[in-house]
C-alpha cells in the first residue's frame, strides 16, 4: 500500500509554508508574543519572561493584546546573538 498525500494535504501544507515564511518578512510594525517566540526560537513563556523581566519591552495596546515593536525585536535578537 503506498503512502500518497491527497490534493487536500498538499494544500494544507504549502499554505502553512507560506504562512510561516511571510510571518519574517518585516512588513509590518508590531509583533504578537508568538511571532516574537517564533523569530527568535524560543518559548512564548520564555517571551512573557523576557516581557516581565524588563528585557524585552512590549506595549499592552488593549485588554488582552500585546505587541513588540519591530525595532525592539530587531534590537534584542542582535544583542542575543
């Protein structure tokens, strides 16, 4: 029995792809906790921990939303690595 991948899948995947690729690219201004997580390779909690430490500077632009300015993640990820 061979192990093919429907039409359905396939889509599903390069959909995903794409999204993942697109997140990167800087395009816009302001970052969720898991974008920033993501970028950098890290937790969301290591994110919030960062956020809650004073390393990392986020803006609470609502209730539940937060947001990491580009320059700010820009800057942490230089000085990470």
């Amino acid at each position: 029995m061979e192990n093919k991948t429907t039409l359905c899948e396939q889509e599903n995947f390069r959909d995903n792809f794409q999204w993942e690729r697109e997140e990167f690219t800087w395009g816009k201004e302001n970052y969720r906790p898991k974008e920033a997580a993501k970028y950098l390779g890290v937790g969301l909690s290591t994110i919030w921990r960062y956020i809650k430490d004073g390393k990392l500077q986020a803006h609470r632009i609502g209730p539940r939303v937060t947001v990491i300015h580009r320059l700010e993640l820009e800057k942490f990820a230089h000085i990470k690595r």
